[in-house]
C-alpha cells in the first residue's frame, strides 16, 4: 500500500536501473555468443574447493571441458575470485579462476 505513493524522482529512478541492467544483460549475452567454448562433458564428481585463508567445501562438478568446470554446491557460497580446486575423480588439481556465479553454481576456468 505504501508503494503507491511513489514520488515521480523514484519512479523513474527505478525504471532507468531497470533499463540499464536489461542493457547489460544483452551485452552480456551477445559476448557469450561470439565466445568460443569448449566442448564440455557430463560428470559428477565430487570437487574439494579450498581458498587461500583456509576455507574448504565439497561441492559436486557438473561438467567440465578442457578449460574449466562447473561446480554446484549445496548452499548459497561466497569464494573469492582464485580458488585451490581438486577433484580426484577427473584427476584435476589446481588453481582456478571463478568466472561466474549464479546462488549454487559456480563457472571455473583451470589456471596452468
């Protein structure tokens, strides 16, 4: 009820954010399609992801490619953005960058 008394400033505050994360968003999307990507296969592994200040989690890998993976977690998880990542299942053991992030689901790409 109290939404209905929006100053005019507010409402077009909110519809400009709005237009800019639509924006975004297709900028985003036009990237991912001219991007090559690997060929990714389906697995499920268990993936032991530890960060550098000590923090350690199982997670479970989706799928994988030669440049990365896809790694879901049970809960919602905050990581930096370089990770110490092993899954002795796929005989992976590194560094890894996080690419994206979506609630549980993390995109990581292997770093040599």
């Amino acid at each position: 009820m109290f939404g209905l008394f929006k100053s005019r400033k507010a409402q077009e505050a909110e519809e400009e954010l709005a237009l800019l994360e639509q924006q975004r968003e297709a900028e985003e999307e036009k990237l991912r399609a001219m991007l090559p990507r690997s060929e990714r296969v389906n697995s499920y592994k268990e993936a032991h992801v530890s960060t550098d200040a000590g923090y350690s989690l199982r997670g479970i890998v989706v799928d994988h490619s030669n440049s990365g993976l896809r790694i879901r977690f049970q809960s919602y998880e905050t990581l930096p953005d370089y990770v110490n990542i092993n899954v002795p299942g796929l005989r992976i053991r590194g560094t890894a960058r996080i690419v994206w992030r979506d609630h549980t689901e993390f995109g990581l790409e292997l770093v040599e």
